[in-house]
C-alpha cells in the first residue's frame, strides 16, 4: 500500500492497515463533522491506494469536500479524478455545480483562458434549462456561463470567432424572457435586462460585424417584435443595426429614414446616429448634407475620446469642401484630446496630426482644450445651418416643467421648442424674448408630423 503524507493540509495518513472501506468510512465521519480538508484528503488517500474500487459516490463526496473550500494537492486536476464517474447524475449534477461556483460566480476575465475550460465542461456534461415558461430561483449554469463569455469577449473590441463559438451553443426559444432586479449601493432598485434580450443584443452586433446584412435585419425585427421592454436603449441598437444593414444592402433612402426616426423618438446620447447618417451621405459623395449631420453630432453631449472618428470623418468633409483651415482645426482638437486621455496614436490620427504638424505644450492642455472647442462649436452651429432658413420670432410661453414652450413669429405661426435643442444660452430665455430659429421635422405627441423650434440666438 502506498503511504502518503500530505503537508498541504496538515493532516498525516500512516497507518500501514487501513483498508479502502475503513478509509472511505473515516473520511465519510470527517465530512459529518465539517472537516472537509481532512475528509478529502482521505478521500484522496483512497483514490491513490484503491483506484480500482473507488467508485461514484467517494467521488461525488470528494467534490462535496471542494465546495466546501478544500484542496487537492499542487498539480492534482479534479477532472481527472471524476471523468470515468461523470455518466452517474449525483457526480455530473454536482460537478456541474462545482465549476459553476467556480467559474461563472468567480468569474475573472484576466483568467478566462482558465473559466473557458471549465465552462466548456459544463455545456459538454449538462444542458440549458427551459427557462421561457418555468422561471425558478436556480440558476442554470449551461446559460450562465456562455452569458459571461459572450460578454467578456464582446468588450472592449468584438471577437468575431469566440462570439461565434459560443452563441451558437444558447437556444433562444429557451431564455427567459423577465427582467431581473438588484439592489444598488446606494440602496435604489436597478432593473437588468432579460436573456433573451440580451441573446438578440449579442446575436446583431456579430451579425452587424460579419457584414450578414439580410440576417441582421432579420434578427433585429424578431427582438424588436418579440421583447416587451427594452433595456440599455436595445430598442436604438436594433434599429440602428438594421438601418445601417439597409444601407449596405443599397436601400439607402430605408436606412435613412429609420436612422432619421430614431433621432426624433428617442431622449439621450444621439450624436452616433447623426454620425451614421452624415458617414451615409459622404460615402454617397453628398458632403454638404453631410456636414450638416456631423455638425449636428458634434454638437450634441457625448464623450469626448468616444468621437474622435466623427471628428475625423467631419475633417475629411472640410477638406472635400475645400474648407482646409477647418481641417487643421479638427486636428488640433484632435491632438489635444488624444493627449489629455493618453490615447494611443492611430495611423489615421498620426497622419492629420503629422500633415497639419500639430503641437501644444503638455503643460497647456486643458486650457487649450477648452479654447479649441469653443471655436469649434461656434463653427458648428454656422455650419448645421448651410440648409436652414432662419427666422425670427418671439417667446410665448415657457411651461412649467421649464423644459420646453412655445414661439410665435410676425405672421403669427406658433411653434413648440424643447429646451435640449436650444442652441444659446437657456438659462436667458424668457417670455416675450427675441429669438431667431429654424424649423425641423418632428412629430406631435399623436405621431403627426410638425415642425418643432430650434432656438440658436437671443436677439
């Protein structure tokens, strides 16, 4: 028989006598008794002396053991130990567990080569619950563990191959369709969104990344029909993946239009759209509409770093306007927030920075930065006006939610404003102030088309 004495859990096994049923029975007494450390040491101790007869359940109580937070000894791996008993359900069922403790619960992305193994064994030994109909409080791991690797590897950059390998193995028709609820640190309720919502999130943008025009569009009106309530604006992602799929697909004028919907239906950030929009219109050779879009993406809120591309494409449009003192502009904006982010240095970046021999002091950054944007926003709001007619009128009415009101010109048209479109100081506005403006389409609150007030000056 051999002896082992196992310095990594301080616990010695060296009597010469033992056979494997009083070993599994001794280790059995200290599994009853919390000792899980010594209880799978001397399950261990049985493995290495009677690999014969050990059988399912001393391995199913060896796992048991490492959920309970013991170890194996330095470069012992479990599924070595528990392969041949996998087929019995008690093992499967609770190694299945054991991983999912493990590497989905745990789950670290500085280690996913690691988490990927393991989550690899649950879909080979187990399957995806029905979660559609039958909501319980238990997880399924199956689902679980594909979720975090196709999150993990969607971010930051979309690995094409591993989203791939992976959203083929979830079928939708079995996700739950429920959002979920938890608790934030500051005690408010968050609400998340459903599997199945986040499935189709996942499934457009491969799809969108894989130029799959037609099944991208197709995806992309099952979520929008299928799923109740949208989370994270899912609703705007969708619509701007078939818009933009459309587009590729030729039906130009189609994508447009939704894209176009998009910016008048929804609240937030929509200077992306503005982008996908002016990028259509530029690749169509149509730059001075396309200007007018980019101005209007540059001038909505959003991250700086995040729109380096639209300023960019904005200073490729100035340069075909013939317009080149515009140009360097943008690359000295360009410059400036590359340097104050730290960015790492595209060969597009480097190449206007290098053409327009851009350089500022590191010590003067912020203070330039400020500077360079206000002269850029004055630009921008001249140049989204290339198409408009501008009128003057007065304010009539300010509502009580101070978000937004009514005009009234000479010829006594009566127009509605929203605060976020004013283009001049809000904070001024009163009623019976002087106020030029243009008009742009909209819709009422009964999805009519109006045209609604944007305020750009106080006169």
């Amino acid at each position: 028989m051999e002896l082992l004495s196992r310095n990594y859990s301080g616990v010695q096994l060296t009597k010469m006598v033992y056979s494997k049923q009083e070993l599994t029975n001794l280790a059995k007494q200290k599994f009853d008794a919390g000792k899980f450390q010594e209880s799978l040491d001397t399950y261990y101790q049985a493995y290495i002396n009677f690999p014969t007869t050990w059988d399912s359940w001393d391995a199913f109580y060896l796992i048991k053991c490492l959920k309970n937070n013991a170890t194996l000894p330095q470069g012992v791996e479990i599924e070595n130990i528990v392969t041949s008993y996998l087929k019995e359900e008690p093992v499967k069922n609770i190694y299945v567990w054991y991983l999912y403790d493990n590497h989905v619960k745990n789950f670290d992305k500085d280690d996913i080569w690691k988490h990927e193994k393991a989550i690899r064994k649950i879909t080979e030994i187990s399957q995806q619950k029905d979660k559609r109909y039958q909501e319980d409080s238990y997880p399924c791991p199956y689902t679980q563990g594909v979720f975090k690797l196709l999150k993990a590897y969607k971010k930051p950059n979309l690995n094409v191959n591993k989203i791939q390998e992976w959203i083929i193995k979830l079928d939708p028709n079995k996700l739950s369709r429920n959002e979920t609820q938890f608790t934030d640190a500051e005690g408010k309720i968050q609400k998340k969104a459903s599997d199945y919502e986040n499935y189709y999130s996942i499934l457009t943008a491969l799809l969108e990344k894989q130029q799959k025009h037609k099944e991208c569009i197709d995806a992309c009106d099952l979520a929008l029909s299928s799923i109740s309530k949208f989370h994270y604006e899912n609703d705007i992602w969708f619509k701007r993946r078939k818009a933009l799929s459309l587009i590729a697909l030729g039906e130009i004028e189609v994508g447009e239009i939704i894209l176009f919907e998009i910016t008048q239906g929804h609240k937030g950030q929509k200077w992306f759209l503005y982008k996908d929009i002016a990028q259509t219109q530029y690749d169509n050779n149509d730059y001075d509409k396309a200007l007018i879009n980019f101005c209007y993406a540059a001038l909505f809120p959003g991250d700086e770093d995040k729109k380096i591309q639209l300023y960019l494409l904005m200073a490729r449009c100035y340069y075909q306007l013939k317009q080149h003192d515009k140009c360097k502009f943008l690359a000295e904006l360009i410059y400036l927030i590359v340097q104050k982010y730290d960015l790492k240095l595209t060969d597009e970046v480097s190449k206007i920075i290098n053409h327009y021999q851009i350089n500022y002091p590191t010590n003067e950054i912020e203070n330039s930065l400020r500077e360079k944007q206000k002269q850029l926003i004055n630009i921008w709001k001249q140049d989204q006006l290339r198409d408009k007619k501008v009128l003057i009128g007065k304010i009539q009415k300010i509502h009580s939610n101070q978000k937004s009101g009514h005009l009234i010109t000479d010829n006594n048209e009566r127009y509605f404003f929203g605060m976020r479109d004013v283009q001049c100081n809000k904070h001024q506005l009163r009623e019976g102030t002087t106020v030029e403006f243009f008009l742009k389409p909209c819709q009422n609150q009964q999805g009519n088309p109006e045209d609604h007030a944007v305020i750009i000056k106080i006169i």
